[in-house]
C-alpha cells in the first residue's frame, strides 16, 4: 500500500481519491483551519498539520512513498474575480496590492521543493491552473527538482476525461526518482452531466425565488440564459455567462460559485446546493462538507476533483 501526504488540500479532494484508490493518507497540511477542520473530520486517521507551508519544518514530518501538491492559483489563475478580464464590474483592487498578493501565492509552490529536499518522497504530483507552465521561474522550478534526481512531467488534464462532471483543465507536473511517470487518461469514460449531480427540487433545503421578484437586469439574463438552454437550465451569475442545458458538464468552481451558481426552472430560480457544488468535484455525498455555503464554496473550489485524484492515485500506485 503506497503512502502518501497531501499539500493545501481544501476540502481534501486529493486525500479522498487517495483513499478510494486503496492508498495511505499519512498526513495533509494547510494553513486554512477550516480546511484542516473538515479534512480531519472526513480522514481521522492522518495526522492534520495546520501550518503555512513555507514555514514548515520537513524534518520532523514523517517520510511517504508520494506526496501531492495543490499550491494557491489565484495568482494566475482567469476564473477568479475580479482579475477576470471582461465581468463588467464596479470593483477596482489596487492593482499593487493585488501583485503582491499574487507572487506571495505563487511563492507557494518553492515549499514544495523544500519538501522534496528533505522528504525525498519516490514521487511528487504537483496540481495547478495551467497558466503555471507560463511562469516566469517554472523552469528554474523543474531544474531544482531535476538536480535533486526526479524525472519531471508535464500534463494538462480535465476531471470530464476521468468521469468529472466539470470542465475544469488543470497543470499535473510529475516528479519521480530517476525514471518518468507519464498519466493516462481514463478511457471509456463518460462526463458526468449537470443533472446528474443536482438533489431532487422538493429538497427541504432549497431556497426556490420567483424570477419575477429579481431586478430587470438579472431578470434579462435569466430569460437570455433560458433562451440559450431550454426553461430549465443551468446559469452562473457572472457577466458573460450563458445558459447551459442540465445534459451538459458544470464550467469551472471557484471559490465563489456557491453563490453564483444558479438552476433556473420555468419562473422559479434557486443557488446550487452546498452538496451538488460538492458532487460536481466528485465528492461522495457521504463526505462531510460545511453547510454554510461561502465557507463550502471557498474550500470546494479550492479542492480537486476526486474522480481525477483517484485516477493519478492508481497511475502512482501501480
């Protein structure tokens, strides 16, 4: 059974493809007390290290056969808000602050070298957006692990080829002791749909609104997304967004879809439930997850989808 520990997990997507893979979670760590909250709840056996990771003392952490990284995106990443570029907005961020900010998260991913110094792990998976591979230091990042004797890979990868049910591309770098570990997409393999993931509509805790309650601006645009996709469809309250039919795949989480994320049937509209935003990354609806939705929402899109965690644990394992 390989062991295994997990970097900035959010709700622990990795930790729980791991653990259906037939894996041992050893440890998780994240400076996020709600995350490391929720993922000693949902893996009580792996010890929970609550800790900003470049301040981490690898020496005292306990040696895995491979460890996987999720470093914060939000520094490159397009699905954020308010840096995507076009969402008609009022809000203006102090573009210096906002830079600082953003090379402080993308400084993340040097912890994950500090680890490979110490720990030595035979293989280390490292998750991102795929503008990573844009980075201005990613080669300089690739040749430390290189000199450190890891054979590194670079994938682009999307949790709908696993079986996922969002669209949602992401940066697997692969790092292994002296011989390559190239991933395969799982074949015959079919996107979960929209539909698939929602809660029957009688749920005691949906919040049902009339669209004709809504403002004129978001009752045009519910009306235009019903135009694109049928009466009952799938919208998320963002500018630029357009209705999608419930056999299609969920668009990209972020941190923020839990409030934006919206089924629109006939005159009646509602927000995603905390658990459908969680079935759209393949949680099982046996893993516990918050109910307050902002909290859910934030350690959700900053989760892995678990059906494509579950692959690359079977590919590392085998």
């Amino acid at each position: 059974m390989i062991t295994t520990g997990d970097l900035f997990s959010g709700l622990g997507g990795t930790s729980q493809g791991i653990v259906q893979a037939g894996g041992a979670l050893r440890w998780f760590a994240n400076h996020n007390a709600d995350a490391c909250t929720y993922h000693a709840r949902n893996h009580p056996d792996a010890l929970a290290m609550m800790q900003d990771i470049s301040e981490l003392h690898w020496p005292t952490v306990e040696p895995v056969d491979w460890v996987h990284a999720s470093p914060a995106c939000q520094g490159d990443s397009e699905c954020g808000q308010p840096a995507r570029a076009g969402t008609g907005g009022n809000h203006r961020p102090d573009a210096a602050k906002l830079a600082t900010r953003h090379a402080r998260m993308r400084s993340t991913r040097w912890a994950v070298l500090a680890m490979a110094d110490a720990l030595r792990p035979r293989t280390i998976t490292v998750e991102n957006v795929p503008q990573m591979y844009q980075w201005q230091p990613f080669g300089a990042w690739c040749g430390v692990l290189e000199s450190l004797g890891y054979v590194v890979r670079r994938h682009v990868l999307n949790p709908r080829e696993f079986g996922g049910a969002q669209d949602r591309p992401r940066a697997i770098v692969t790092a292994r002791l002296g011989e390559a570990l190239d991933l395969k997409v799982r074949g015959n393999v079919d996107a979960a749909s929209i539909e698939s993931c929602l809660l029957p509509d009688d749920h005691p805790e949906h919040r049902w609104t009339e669209v004709g309650s809504k403002s004129d601006r978001m009752r045009w645009r519910v009306r235009k997304a019903q135009a694109e996709a049928g009466s009952r469809c799938f919208w998320n309250n963002v500018s630029e967004s357009r209705g999608r039919p419930l056999g299609d795949v969920f668009p990209t989480s972020t941190t923020k879809s839990g409030s934006q994320w919206n089924l629109i049937d006939g005159e009646r509209m509602r927000v995603i439930h905390p658990r459908e935003l969680a079935r759209s990354m393949s949680f099982p609806d046996h893993y516990a997850i918050p109910a307050n939705r902002g909290l859910a929402s934030l350690l959700i899109g900053n989760a892995m989808d678990v059906a494509l965690s579950q692959s690359i644990a079977e590919q590392v394992a085998a």
